[in-house]
C-alpha cells in the first residue's frame, strides 16, 4: 500500500515505451505534459520517478506544481490531476502520448482498506480470500491481490522477473562499488605504511639536526648530571641488544631457519605443482591488484623523495648558515 498523501500530488503514468525511451526523451515528455494541462505558464510538471516494467512499459511517477501570484507554491492534489487526466479529450491526448494508464498513488483510508478486505474481489472464493488475509505478513503495509487467470499469473511472473533482474542489477552495482573500496581501502593501507615509515625517517633526521645543535649549543660545557645518567641506560640498553641470549641471539636463529627453509624450498623445486583453474584466475587478480596498488605506491614514493631531497637541501642551507655564525 502507498503511504504518500493526496497532497503530494502523485500521479503514475503507465506509457507503452522503453525505459531508455522514457529517459532520453524525458524533457520533451514534461513539455508535452505541461501542453496537455493547457500550458498554463503558473504550473510546472515534474518527474519523481521512472521504473522499468515488463513487456517494453515504463513507470513514470510526476507531480505537478502550481504557483500563485504572490510567490507560494503548492502541489497539485493527486485527485485533481488525476481527474484532469481521466477526461475525455485529456485521455485521447495522453494515448498519443503513449500512456495506457493512469492512476493516483495515494494511501487508503481505514475505510477503503476495510470494505477492500471485506468484499472478496470477482471470481475468488471467499474462503480463499480470508485465507490470503490471514497470510498477509504485514497487514499495516500490504494488502492481498488477486490472481485469477494464466493471463494474471503471467503477468505476476513478468513482473517478479523483472524485479528480479533489477535487484541482480543493483547487487552488480554494490559488488562493483565493494571491490573500488577494498582497493581503494589496499591503497590507503599502503600510504598509512609509507607515511608513518616517512614520519619515523623525518623524526630520527630532526633528532640528529637537534643531536647537533645541543652539542653545537653545549660546546666546552662539562657533562651534567642527567647526561651522565642517560648514557648509562643507553650503555645499558646496547648490552642487552648485543647480549648472545637476547635479541641478537634470537634475530641469528631466525636467520638460521630462514636459511633451511630456502634449502629446503630450492631441493623441492624439482617437484610439479597443479593449480586449479579457478584459484589460479583468482591468484592472477589479486597479482594485478598488488601491482597496481605497488605502482601507485612507486609514484608516491618519488613525489616523497623529491620532498625529502627539497627537505635536505633547505636543512643544509640552515646548518651552512648557523656554521658561519658560529664560526
């Protein structure tokens, strides 16, 4: 059931044309629309929407909007425009047009959806009428139908076909828009790497440039009490590094299985291997979507190594500057 009002003014104009059609010649469709209200230069036609239907038709959902002398503006009720076009000589012109149907899309009053559920339509047996009402899973917002004939039945099967090939459309669509964002997303996560790898750069080259000022700045001072204490914890932590039992010992005896695991890998070589056909496609997309994300990281890279190189050149300026002051 439609929730819209009689104020929103919503026609439906059913047209014996293509979608493509329709939408390619929509501005000749409103023109023509506003010359079958009588042209009236205080109306103004407007399309609210355009559906595919089966067997070539096209939806085409318009409103119409009235403007008064003194700048307001309201919406046509949908009864009224309605009305207009169910006349006669209206109708004809809409026939030329293409239309084969109109109707208003409105919402049912309480008592219109009553009296439709108590009367079972023409050619259904009331007993079946009563049990499609209580099979209606949501009696707030749908309403039985009925389906009487092959002519109906087909009617009801083109039009699921049709909704169905419209939502494999729009799962195309989302699929397409979730592999742009997962590459979009492999990208980001390379430049994430790459700037915090240039953020770690950059703070131990502007550690060294301060390494080199304070000891410019502290030059024929004795040492003080917290230097003396920093380099110790600094002796302290280069002995545990170099500790045969830390983390030096640790990084050789990975070397160490790295190196078995290349033996290893080289003495197996010689044995053959069969991918599967599928796996092998899905391997060679993912290989294409590496190398677009590396070449693209390959172009940021250079624009960061010009920046570092106009970064160096301006720190070597500064430190030649501040060496001739000093000296």
């Amino acid at each position: 059931m439609p929730n819209n009002k009689d104020e929103d003014g919503l026609v439906v104009l059913v047209f014996n044309k293509k979608e493509t059609d329709v939408r390619s010649q929509q501005q000749q469709l409103v023109e023509s629309l506003h010359k079958v209200l009588g042209g009236n230069q205080t109306l103004t036609v407007n399309v609210e929407g355009i559906k595919t239907l089966p067997d070539d038709q096209t939806e085409v959902v318009i409103y119409v909007v009235e403007r008064s002398p003194n700048g307001t503006s309201r919406r046509v009720p949908a009864t009224t425009l309605h009305a207009h076009f169910e006349q006669a000589n209206i109708k004809t012109q809409l026939q030329q047009l293409g239309v084969t149907l109109s109707m208003t899309r409105t919402e049912l009053s309480p008592a219109q959806i009553k009296q439709l559920l108590q009367n079972p339509p023409a050619g259904v047996d009331p007993i079946i009428w009563e049990q499609a009402k209580v099979d209606n899973p949501d009696s707030e917002k749908l309403i039985p139908v009925p389906m009487v004939g092959f002519k109906e039945l087909l009617r009801r099967l083109k039009v699921q076909d049709q909704m169905t090939k419209q939502h494999q459309t729009r799962l195309d669509i989302i699929s397409e828009d979730i592999s742009e964002l997962q590459k979009n997303q492999t990208t980001t996560m390379a430049k994430i790497a790459q700037y915090k790898r240039k953020l770690m750069d950059l703070s131990h080259r502007t550690l060294q440039v301060l390494i080199k000022q304070e000891i410019q700045r502290k030059s024929g001072y004795a040492i003080q009490a917290d230097e003396e204490q920093l380099r110790v914890q600094l002796d302290t932590i280069q002995c545990e590094l170099n500790a045969p039992t830390q983390f030096k010992g640790r990084l050789n005896e990975l070397m160490s299985q790295i190196r078995m695991q290349n033996h290893f890998g080289a003495v197996k070589s010689e044995e053959r291997y069969y991918v599967d056909a599928d796996l092998l496609r899905e391997i060679k997309q993912h290989l294409k979507q590496q190398q677009e994300g590396l070449s693209h990281l390959i172009s940021i890279i250079k624009d960061d190594l010009e920046d570092i190189k106009l970064v160096e050149h301006g720190l070597n300026e500064t430190i030649h500057i501040r060496g001739g002051v000093f000296s």
